[in-house]
C-alpha cells in the first residue's frame, strides 16, 4: 500500500486457472502495480466453470481487496471463453475499473492463427521432423548427430512444439534452419534407405526449406512482441507499437492482415491511444501522428475526460486545458529524459502543480497492466514445489512456500543482476541463422598463411631489372 499512496496509481487484480497435481482446480490472484507483483491467494473453483460463476468469484475476491483498502483500477485475465464473459459481466457492476484480457497470450493465438492458415503445410512437416527426431532417440537421433558434429563441430538440439505456447514454434523452425546443411547431408545420406522415415526426406527438398525460412521470418518479430509483454513494467502504450510493428511486417500480405486487425478491432482503442498520449516517453510520436477521429487534438481531450469522470471523478476541473497545454508541449519545461521513468515524472509534474488534474489520470491509466503471465510463472513455481510426492499439500501452503523462495532468490541475486538484464527477454529468441561450418574454418585456416607466405619472403633484389624500375 506504501507504492500506491506514494504514486497515486492503481492496483491491478491479475487472476488465471490452474490445476495442480491433486487435480484440484484454482483460482490464482496476484496484485500488480508498476512492475511490482505480490502473490493474493489460490481460490478453490467449484465444479461450475461458466462465466456466471467465475464473475461471483472474482467478485467476492474484489470486493474483499477494497474492503482492506486497496484501490483497484484494473482487472486482467485470459482471452478464454468463460473469462471474457465474465469481465463484460463485471464491467457493468465495475463501471470504474478498467478489464482487459492478457495480450500476450492474444499474441501468442495469433502465432496460433498464422500457422493454422498461411503456412499450415510446413508447420505440419517441421513439427513431424522435430517430433520423430527427438523420439527416435537411439537410432535417428544418433545419426543426425554425425553430420552435426561433421559441419558445425558441435551438437545442437531440436526444439518441439508446445501446444499451450504457440510462439515456440518460432524455436521449432530455426532449430532447423540453423542446422540446414547438416540435414541436407543425412537426407543425402539414407534417402535410398527403406528405414529412412518420411518425415525427415523433406529435408532433401528445397521448397521446404524455402516455405520454412518465409514462415520464421514471419512469425519472429510476432515471438519477440510476445515475449515484450510478457514483462510486468508493460503498458497499454507497449500493446500499441507492438501491433504496429506487427502491422508493418504483416502489410505485403492480404491474408495476414485480417489477422491483425480483427484483433486491434476489439481492443478499447480510445484508453491505448490515450495512454500513447499521456507517456512522456512517446509523447513526440504521438503529436506527429496524423489526424484521425482518435488522434486529433479535441478528441484526446474528450477521451482524456471521459476517463477522468469514469476512473477518477466527476469533477475534472481545467482537465481539457491542460491536456491541451500538454499537446502541444507547453504544460511544462521539462524533458522525460531527465527522470527515471514515467512514474517519477508524473510525481514531479504533481507536486510543481497542484492543481494540474493530468498526472491523477496518468498514473491512473499508465498503471494499468496488460497481461497475467505473472500468474503464469506463480504456477510454474508452485509445479515445482506441489509435486506427485507432496501431493497432500494444502494449496495455501505451497504459496506460502513459493513466496519464502522468492524473497531468498531475490536476496541471494541482489546486486548480481540489474533489472534491464532480467527482463532481457529477446535473448529467447532462437537465432535461425545457420551456425558457422567447421570444415569452412578449418579450410580457411589452412589457406591463409599460404596465401600470405610468398609476399612476406618475396626479395626484390632477385627481380629483373625492368620491374626494378618500374
């Protein structure tokens, strides 16, 4: 409660499913603010599963936050069926809290989308290969490994699929393209071998290679953008330029565009485009974007009201001035660069004016976060600790246990790693670019210094007098 009384932001209730090694199904709660995640509690889920149902619970969960005096602003979950439902059923009994479903798991469906469309046919065959590979491993997989070690000198692995996580097909196809010579080599090898399965005698082909290189070059840049907003600093500013980078790489085809926008279409474009308008670090780009029926300088400002009334209160003062002032970049003489992020910013503004309404609808709406892989990586951790030899625990207790074992690890890591390098998150991207040859190498290795040796021992004095004087 300290960070919300200090910022003026809003916490944010963050809730998934889960079902543990006793088969029992729960309610995992988090609260969120500006990065910042606590665990709340594991619910137990009765054998209603509708939307209804899920509404009442999350209900009385609310309701017992604000009754211990937290302020909320935001409700996140997953884009399931039953979960949208019931936030459009409490966004009309929350009329002053904002509901967003988590959007990277919405990137992560349409990586899903993409494969089960445009490039349906590779996916199918890269995902086959992959599979008998890593299945066959005291035969197959001992043979790919030779030419492995032959070209690259090393050994690498082959990445499978996972069904629930669709931007890991990302990694399934440039385990493979980095690897390309080698399995053209074992095709090579066993094509004329009656063993030699049919899932891997596409690696003989050049088509397939083809379609595959088209089809990670597509989806890379939709892998990155979900792994961004699986960070808890995101904002709904973080949503907008991921989608138009998504947008920009999707613009040459007409049948992954569709994608896209049906998915912008749903989204509550007046918040995001507002937050866009009220971060200070890309307040620039958004004054230079044209004008549209959401951009233009007297629709901000209505946007900007509207939220104030419906998050804040109804008295929003000399609100549409000052967003007017700050538009057009003369509220006040400061530059974002001098602070450390948007949050002390915003507390600078507040306290240099106090009566400027602009900072209580930032914080506000800046504090909003966009995804519950928090709830995620809570469920990884209690996995690890409620395990089929401990499967009598209470679930309160295995939370309780995950939160003593984050506060050692946080302690232990203290001043090891600096929170940019934990949430360095595009290092999980899998280079598909083909690892250097070591027969290359070592042949360059061994034509350098014969190239050179002859230059470096030439005696001028040896040469016909002509070229002397030449």
């Amino acid at each position: 409660m300290e960070m919300q009384t200090a910022t003026g932001g809003r916490l944010n209730f963050l809730s998934d499913a889960w079902q543990n090694v006793s088969k029992r199904h729960l309610l995992g709660c988090m609260l969120g603010m500006f990065g910042v995640n606590i665990s709340y509690g594991l619910f137990p889920v009765g054998s209603r599963h509708d939307a209804i149902a899920i509404a009442e619970q999350m209900e009385k969960i609310m309701i017992e936050m604000v009754q211990s005096g937290w302020k909320l602003g935001a409700v996140i979950t997953d884009n399931a069926g039953q979960c949208g439902r019931a936030r459009r059923i409490l966004v009309l009994r929350w009329p002053s809290l904002v509901f967003l479903h988590c959007f990277a798991h919405d990137i992560n469906n349409l990586v899903k989308a993409i494969l089960k469309t445009v490039f349906h046919e590779v996916a199918s065959q890269a995902m086959r290969a992959v599979a008998c590979i890593n299945q066959s491993s005291s035969k197959w997989l001992v043979r790919v490994r030779d030419p492995l070690m032959e070209t690259y000198g090393k050994n690498l692995a082959f990445i499978s699929l996972c069904e629930t996580r669709w931007n890991s097909m990302q990694g399934c196809f440039a385990s493979l393209l980095r690897v390309r010579s080698a399995l053209e080599m074992l095709a090579a090898k066993y094509r004329t071998d009656s063993e030699f399965p049919a899932a891997l005698k596409v690696f003989g082909t050049s088509e397939f290679w083809f379609s595959l290189s088209s089809a990670e070059e597509i989806i890379r840049p939709l892998s990155s953008a979900s792994f961004k907003l699986q960070r808890d600093e995101n904002t709904m500013t973080d949503i907008l330029i991921s989608m138009r980078e998504i947008y920009q790489g999707f613009a040459n085809s007409d049948q992954l565009v569709p994608l896209i926008e049906s998915r912008w279409n749903v989204c509550e474009q007046p918040l995001i485009m507002l937050t866009l308008f009220l971060h200070p670090q890309y307040i620039t780009e958004a004054r230079s974007l044209p004008e549209t029926m959401l951009t233009a300088v007297n629709r901000i400002c209505d946007i900007a009201i509207y939220y104030y009334r419906r998050l804040v209160d109804h008295d929003y003062g000399n609100l549409r001035g000052d967003m007017f002032k700050w538009i057009e970049g003369n509220l006040i003489d400061v530059s974002f660069s001098e602070f450390d992020g948007h949050v002390q910013f915003w507390q600078y503004v507040k306290k240099s004016m106090r009566n400027c309404k602009i900072p209580v609808l930032a914080m506000t709406i800046l504090s909003v976060a966009v995804n519950t892989a928090t709830c995620e990586r809570l469920f990884s951790e209690l996995s690890l600790i409620h395990t089929a030899k401990r499967n009598r625990l209470l679930p309160e207790k295995v939370r309780k246990t995950a939160i003593v074992r984050k506060n050692v690890r946080e302690q232990d890591d203290s001043g090891s790693k600096s929170k940019a390098d934990q949430n360095d998150l595009i290092a999980r991207i899998v280079q598909p670019a083909e690892r250097c040859k070591q027969r290359m190498e070592m042949h360059m290795n061994f034509l350098l210094p014969t190239m050179f040796i002859p230059k470096l021992n030439l005696n001028l004095s040896v040469l016909p007098a002509n070229l002397n004087r030449m």
